[in-house]
C-alpha cells in the first residue's frame, strides 16, 4: 500500500530515508525534509473507527438495557395509545388535504 512511496518524495522525488533521524519512527526525505506520515494515519484512523464502532456498541447495550426497567402503568400505555391514533389521524387528514 503506502510502501511504494516509502523510496521516492512525492514532493521533490527525492531518497527518503528512514534512519536519517533514528529517533523518528517515520521514514524521512533527505533532500527537503519530507516526511511519510500516511502509515500511522491510517493506523490512526483505524483506531479511531474501531473505537466508535465499540462505543456504539456500548451504547446500543446500555439503551438496551435500560428497556428492562419497569413498565409502564395501563393508564400511561392507554395515553400512549390515544395519543399515538390521534396523531395518525392528523396524519390521514393532511395527507387527504393535500
Ligand atoms: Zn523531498
């Protein structure tokens, strides 16, 4: 992937080296300095993802779990209810409105 331009600068085409600087992880140009950062972004990146993709799953978990507290009482379910048809029959009548 990104090894092809680990040899040649993208900016002046030049060497790049990686044991100019030893002290430096990435690969650097020897002729303007340039250095190859695309590995550990990518790397970076990835982390970044695999992080989200926990934390929603995380999340998705706790919401779930939530869903186990106690239930609600017959007369909320029923304003629930009454609630709800009233809103599908303002629905039904803007759509034969329009
Ligand atoms: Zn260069």
């Amino acid at each position: 992937m990104a090894r092809m331009n680990l040899n040649s600068c993208p900016r002046c085409n030049g060497a790049v080296l990686d044991y100019v600087q030893p002290t430096e992880d990435s690969p650097m140009c020897i002729m303007c300095g340039w250095r190859d950062r695309t590995v550990s972004e990518s790397v970076l990146a990835e982390v970044k993802n695999h992080l989200g993709k926990s934390f929603i799953e995380h999340t998705y978990t706790h919401s779930k779990a939530t869903r186990g507290k106690p239930p609600m009482s017959g007369w909320d379910r029923e304003k629930k209810r009454r609630a709800q048809l009233r809103m599908r029959a303002n629905d039904q009548r803007e759509l034969n409105a329009s």
